[in-house]
C-alpha cells in the first residue's frame, strides 16, 4: 500500500491538540512536516533547475521532498510501495507526459492527491488537467510561495483521506455491537435509535462527555445510513466500503480567530474533497465555534439544496446539549433547531458500569495484539473494583488503562485509587480528615465491597443469559454454577430466563 497512513485509536482529537502546546497554525506546520518525513512529496519534472530550486525552497518549508526526472521512474517508485504524500508534476515532458502520468495515478492510487505544473498553460490544459484528476493547477512561472500554500492543502486533505481510511478499517467489525460495545440499557437504546434513524435524513446532535464515544456514535451513524437510491423502509445494510464519514476537528478552528469563517469553510471543503462518497459530515466539538462560524454555517446550510438534507447527513458532536449552547453562546435558536432535528447522548462510563467488564476485555484482546502479548486472566476481585472506579476520562482512560495492564502488568485498579482527584482518594482523604473511626470505615468498606460483588455477579449471570438467549443449560455449562445456585441467583437479581430469548433483556425495555 503506498502513501501515509496515520492509525492513532483516539476518536476524540480535541485533547490532543491541546496537549502539543502549538497554536493551529504551527501545529499544521509540524503535521505537514512529519507526514512528509514517513511519506515525501514527490516532484518530477526534466528541467534541473526546477527541481533544484524548489528542493531548496521546500527545504526550508521543512517539506520533504524526492526529485524524478522521468514520470516513468516515478511509476516504477510507486510500483514499488515506496511511500509519497503528494505529486508535483510537470505536464509537458520528454517521455510520458503530465497528463498520461495523471492518469495512471488516478488508477493505480486514487487517493493520491496530484498537482500539475506547466509553462505552456492555457485554459484547454488546465481543463484537461482537472477534470483528469488533479488537485489543482499551477502555470510557471510560479510563485514559490503560492506552490507552498497549494501542496499544504493538498497535504490536509491527504491527512483526512488517510484519517477516512483508518474509520473504513475499523468498521472491519461488523455491526452496531461491533462499534457501540455493552448491554447496559442505555448502549441498547442508542443502537435501537439507530436503527430507527436508518432511511431518514435528520441532522443529528451527538453530546456527551469528552471520550465517551461521541465519534463512534458519529461512525455507526455512517455505517448504518441507506445507499442513497434505496427506500428507507427497504435499505440494506451496507458494506464497510460504503459507510463513509467525513470529520471537521472544530477545537482548533476555535483558536484561529483571525481566520474566522474562513477557517471552517476550507475545513468543510477539505474533508468533502478527500471523501467525496462520505454520507455523513461530522463537525466535532462544535461548542467551540464563534459567532462568525455559526452564522457562515448556517448560511451554508441554507444554500444548500432542501436545506442540507440530501448526503452527507450533518452531524454536530458537542459536549454539552444543544440547548446549553444556545443559552451560552452565539449558536442562534433557529440554527440550533435545525441542527438539532434528532438529539443523542453517549452515557458515561460510570452511567453504564455493567459494560465495564466486557470493554476491558475488548480493549485488552486489542492491545494483546497490537504487542503481540498473551492476555493474562483477571485476578480475584479486579473486575469488581474496575466497576466501581469512577472513570472520569470514559472509554479513553479505559482504553489506556487495558494498554498499560497488557504491556506493563499494571493494575489498573492501584492508578484508579491512588490518582489524584479519583473518587476513592478524595473520599479516603475526606473521611480521614474528618475523623472517621476506624470501625466505621471498616463498616463502610464491608458495604462497598459486597455492593460491587454483587454489581458484578449480576452483571456476570446477565450477560450469560444474552448470550444463551435464555438457554439455563448452556448458562450452566458456561458459568460452572450448580442449577439451584444459578436459581437462587437468578432470584436475587430479579432475572428471568424468558426475558433474554431476543438476544437482550426485555425487562429493561
């Protein structure tokens, strides 16, 4: 496979960018840098002085770059998997020329964006130039600085093609309980909404905390919408190549004020451009638009033919409702409505602590594989305590948590307790400082840990149960439980074996 593919596990990037201590401006520098470092620029071009002259420009952009004289040693490059970013190209040259180079890209590595160069440049050439393919046209004699600002954009909606390609390798699990793992009420209720949501174009409103799985939600959301010449009452279920979502990071759009509109425009048109067939636009952490973005969106949702309804479906991600941005921000009621035709919200992770044993588990066999490690089993009373844990970082701190257990043989449990602001620490601190006796701290602990034994149990017994689908054998033979304990059971947490013959709880519903 050639080109660059960046494949980080984060769906929410807010807190990323945040952590480089870069403003955006120096922070798309460094990405264009690093991405051309692993995958460089290629130019070729039969003039010496060309390439010589913008190797030495481009070098101080700190852009990578490789220089062919032929578009067929270019070809045999690609051929062999070496890895590229961008194509500069001259058009007229000995040999192959420009535009047969452009077309034998366009076939043998679609994704890679191309810019043609040409000091015979007329209007039938540009043309030509475009409609075969490329990214943008550029006629000599050229302004270095205007060549460096096209091959940047070209750069950016690189890096979101290969951003689209990690979400098309993740949909490899099929599925809605592929992507929105758990059996807690509230996960259940999110696939039955999308299930629902199948056939219709509502915008859709996604809040929830940061790293409660917002993004994944966005992603189901694209895997599960209908191919667009089938009738919602008889949409298939679509492939992995179908379901597309294209995403806006909005945080960092937030901090280049002096852009302002702008900004949100170019990333609009960028994230469209790398993934033309996307059924679903994702603005993600939208409450950080000002008042110039809302107002340029919501008139671009109104030139829009039927006001935006046709694909992509446009879908905010927000960690507060829609309504709290209204009430705080510039976002108007009437954009805010409109946005908003159908609102979710991802539970935390401490809201549905039942998921919490399966996801560790998932996110420990990922990890496993990734460093190619053996999952070591749970020792006595770990999953109950991770139960219990509050989890304020959701699925990332879990996620994390799985890795370092995997690699590093670390309780998650030792860092969830002894980490500053845990719930468990500040209420050991608080009822120290107030002088608790020790029998009543013992009392305490007594009643915590048979609340999370049995927190577990149930979890344990219920889970089971689904998967049995109400079979008492199969949940026998699977837990290792005496048929009268497994009743006695059953009775204590209310759970009835007809309930489970879906394939979920009915009681819940």
């Amino acid at each position: 496979m050639t080109g660059y593919t960046h494949d980080s596990d984060g769906f929410e990037g807010a807190e990323e960018f945040a952590a480089t201590g870069l403003d955006p401006a120096e922070l798309r520098l460094q990405q264009d840098s690093d991405l051309t470092r692993e995958a460089p620029v290629w130019l070729v071009d039969d003039d010496p002085a060309v390439r010589e002259s913008l190797a030495q420009w481009l070098e101080l952009a700190e852009i990578h770059l490789r220089c062919f004289s032929r578009a067929e040693a270019l070809l045999e490059a690609l051929a062999a998997a070496e890895p590229v970013s961008v194509v500069i190209s001259d058009i007229r040259m000995p040999g192959m020329d420009g535009l047969t180079l452009l077309a034998r890209l366009a076939l043998k590595a679609p994704e890679l964006p191309v810019l043609m160069m040409t000091g015979h440049g007329d209007v039938a050439t540009a043309v030509a130039a475009m409609q075969g393919g490329a990214r943008d046209f550029i006629e000599k004699p050229f302004d270095p600085e205007a060549l460096e600002l096209k091959l940047r954009q070209a750069l950016a909606g690189r890096r979101l093609s290969d951003e689209n390609q990690r979400l098309r390798r993740r949909l490899s699990v099929r599925g809605l309980s592929g992507l929105l793992r758990g059996e807690s009420r509230q996960i259940r209720q999110l696939r039955e909404r999308l299930l629902e949501l199948r056939g219709h174009p509502a915008r859709v409103w996604i809040s929830g905390e940061a790293g409660s799985g917002r993004s994944t939600l966005a992603l189901a959301l694209a895997e599960h919408a209908p191919p667009a010449d089938a009738p919602p009452s008889t949409a298939a279920m679509p492939t992995a190549a179908t379901a597309l979502l294209a995403r806006v990071e909005c945080a960092p759009l937030s901090q280049a004020r002096a852009e302002g509109a702008e900004a949100l425009a170019s990333a609009i048109e960028d994230a469209l451009a790398a993934c033309p067939a996307a059924n679903t636009l994702l603005l993600h952490e939208v409450d950080h638009l000002s008042g110039a973005q809302w107002q340029w969106l919501e008139g671009w949702i109104a030139t829009r033919e039927d006001g935006a309804r046709q694909a992509p479906r446009l879908v905010c991600s927000a960690q507060c409702s829609v309504g709290d941005v209204m009430a705080s921000g510039p976002l108007t009621r009437t954009l805010g409505h409109a946005l908003a035709e159908i609102e979710l919200t991802t539970p935390a992770l401490r809201e549905r602590r039942e998921d919490i044993p399966l996801l560790m588990a998932h996110f420990s066999r990922q990890a496993a594989e990734v460093h190619e490690v053996e999952v070591q089993p749970f020792a006595s009373g770990e999953l109950a305590a991770l139960m219990a844990a509050d989890w304020p970082g959701n699925l990332w701190q879990l996620r994390q948590a799985a890795s370092r257990r995997v690699v590093l043989g670390e309780s998650p449990t030792t860092r969830q307790s002894s980490a500053p602001g845990s719930a468990s620490a500040e209420q050991a601190a608080g009822e120290t400082g107030n002088g608790a006796s020790d029998e009543a701290l013992a009392n305490s602990e007594e009643h915590g840990l048979a609340a999370q034994v049995a927190m577990f149990e149930s979890t344990l017994i219920r889970a089971a149960l689904t998967r049995a689908r109400g079979s008492i054998a199969q949940v026998l033979e699977e837990l290792a439980l005496p048929r009268r304990t497994l009743n006695l059971k059953m009775q204590k947490y209310g759970l009835r074996r007809e309930d489970f013959r879906h394939g979920h709880d009915d009681s819940a519903n």
